[in-house]
C-alpha cells in the first residue's frame, strides 16, 4: 500500500467535502438569503434571523475552516514535499520563496486596500489587475509550473476568502445577529461590510474552482498564464451573471 497516496485522497476527500458545504451556503447567502431576508416584517426577523443564521454561519465558518487546513496540507505534500511547483523538481528559489510567502500573506494587502477602495468597479478591476499580475509573477519571474502557478492562486484567493469568513463576515454577523433579536436596526457600517466582503468571497470562489478542476485534467486545460488571467475576469463575469439572476427569481 503506498501511505503517502492513502494520505493524500483522505486528504482531498476532506478538503472537497469541506469545500462544498463551505461554497455552498456561501451561494445560498448571496443568491438565496439576500433576496429573501428584505421580504420580512420585523417580527419575523426577530424570530428567523436569531434562530436561522447562527445555525447557517456555524457550518459555513467551520466549512471554511477545514477546507482551508486541508487544502494547506494538499498543496504541502503535493507541491513542496513532491516537487511539482516546477516544471522540473529543483531547488527552491529565493524568488519562488518569497512567491509562496505572497500566496498566504496577500490577504493583509487585500485588507488594506479594499477598507480603502468603495466603489464596487474599481473593487472589480482593481481585483483583476492585481490577480493577474500575481499570476504573471508566479508564471514569468518565480517559474512556477502550470499547475504551480494556479494553484498558487487558488490559494491564495481561499486564504483571502477563509480571512474573510472568520475576521470580518463572522464578527459583523454576531452583532448584526444580536440587534436583530433585541428589535434593534443593525449597524449599516456592519451590515455593507459583512455584504461586501461576502460578494468578494462569492467572486474568488468562481477561479478558485477552475484552479482546482484543471489539476486534474493538464491535457486539456489551457496552460498559459494569459488565459489563468482570462479565466479570472470570465468567472466574474459569469458571477456577476448569477446575481442578476438570483434578484430574478421570484417567490410563491
């Protein structure tokens, strides 16, 4: 029996499971609950608010939680332990070091710059130039393979979006959530954050999952670090799609 592959699928068997009921509820929350949580009265909120989303945010913190861990142990082991990061196994680096530093320090630029940055299409673009232009460091400076390289930014967009959940959605979520039950009108300064950031995870989460899908099949994926780029502002697209969908969708 070869342990290091018994390892590995308990491990992606973990991370996929994780990872659905993580997206999942992130998609119910964006393209479900958005459209229904404005048709409530006050006492109906009072009521569903407390007893619905404290159920719903537990499974969606700890989905994020475990599909963040077990990702992090996938891409050690396949990646840093297997030598696949580069097209041939070699020495690190310095420069493909500090690439892989990038990959889970970005969230705190992130941070930084969406508190600062408002406005929804710049958000959007600004997004996109900075995505790809990682992409194009991973690819053309630091020499990652294909699938080193997407996945990299696969990685890096879940460590972004695993920030979000617990550092900024989850936090805002409590004290909305509480002044819901106490009849109170909610901080709007919480409520946009928490919305926001939640919009973002809903964007990344789009790439995120080709990133994932195309390590599986390198024979068919285009492997070109201009067409990963092409792909990120696709999925947005298609994303952006979803939600003018989702606002369509009427009840009984």
């Amino acid at each position: 029996m070869d342990v290091m592959n018994l390892v590995e699928s308990l491990f992606r068997w973990m991370h996929v499971v994780a990872g659905i009921l993580w997206i999942g509820l992130l998609y119910f929350f964006n393209w479900v609950n958005s459209a229904f949580a404005p048709t409530m009265d006050g006492d109906t909120k009072k009521k569903v608010v407390p007893e619905l989303l404290p159920r719903a945010l537990y499974w969606f913190r700890w989905g994020a939680a475990w599909t963040w861990v077990t990702g992090l142990v996938l891409i050690t082991l396949v990646y840093y332990h297997a030598g696949l990061l580069y097209e041939t196994p070699g020495e690190w680096s310095a420069l493909g070091i500090v690439m892989v530093a990038l990959t889970f320090l970005a969230v705190f630029l992130y941070d930084g710059i969406f508190k600062a940055v408002k406005k929804p299409q710049a958000q959007f673009f600004l997004g996109w130039i900075l995505a790809s232009a990682v992409v194009l460091l991973f690819s053309y400076a630091a020499k990652f393979s294909y699938r080193g390289y997407s996945i990299h930014l696969g990685s890096m967009f879940g460590t972004i979006m695993a920030f979000n959940v617990w550092f900024r959605i989850w936090p805002a979520q409590q004290k909305i959530i509480r002044a819901v039950k106490n009849g109170e009108a909610p901080d709007g300064a919480l409520v946009g954050l928490a919305g926001m950031r939640s919009k973002h995870n809903t964007y990344m989460s789009v790439p995120l999952v080709w990133t994932m899908v195309s390590q599986h099949g390198v024979g068919w994926a285009p492997q070109s670090p201009l067409i990963l780029c092409g792909i990120i502002i696709f999925g947005w697209w298609v994303t952006s799609m979803l939600y003018h969908r989702a606002a369509k969708v009427p009840g009984f």
